[in-house]
C-alpha cells in the first residue's frame, strides 16, 4: 500500500478536471443553446415581416394587426424585443 498517496492524488486530480468541464462546459452548452433559440425567433420574424412588406408598395404605407411601428422600425407586437429598423 505504498502507492496510497498517488492513487488519492490522482483521484482528485480527475475530480478538478471533471469539476471544471461541469462549471465551464455546461453554462457555455446552455448560453450556446439559449442564443440559437434566440437567433430562431429573429430569423422568423424577419422572414414573415419581410413577406408581409412585399405584399405593400412602401414600409411607409405597411399596417397590419401583427406588427407595430415604432420611430424608424417594425416590432412584433406580441414580442417587443423583435424589431427591424426600415431606414
């Protein structure tokens, strides 16, 4: 039982690089995870406004019961965090 020190030393040895690709690895998956969804939404909006716009002759002239104006963009009326500025 001489090598009692190694083996303990190695077993914490796995246990800080087990810890760190828990604490580092897993947050950096979930933000990664919550930006594409993020990046999703805005991609989807974008696609429906801009066929809405095709549909009008101007964005000056663009209503519809989806989407509202404000100031030099267009934002989704259920979700105010998605905008596209028209300028």
């Amino acid at each position: 039982m001489k090598d009692d020190g190694f083996m303990m030393l190695d077993a914490v040895l796995a246990m800080l690089i087990f810890s760190i690709i828990i604490g580092i690895l897993v947050p950096a998956l979930m933000m990664i995870k919550t930006t594409v969804a993020h990046a999703d939404n805005t991609l989807e909006f974008s696609r429906s406004l801009y066929i809405e716009i095709l549909k009008h002759d101007a964005p000056d002239d663009f209503k519809h019961e989806d989407y509202i104006m404000k100031g030099d963009s267009i934002c989704d009326k259920e979700n105010m965090e998605l905008c596209v500025s028209i300028k």
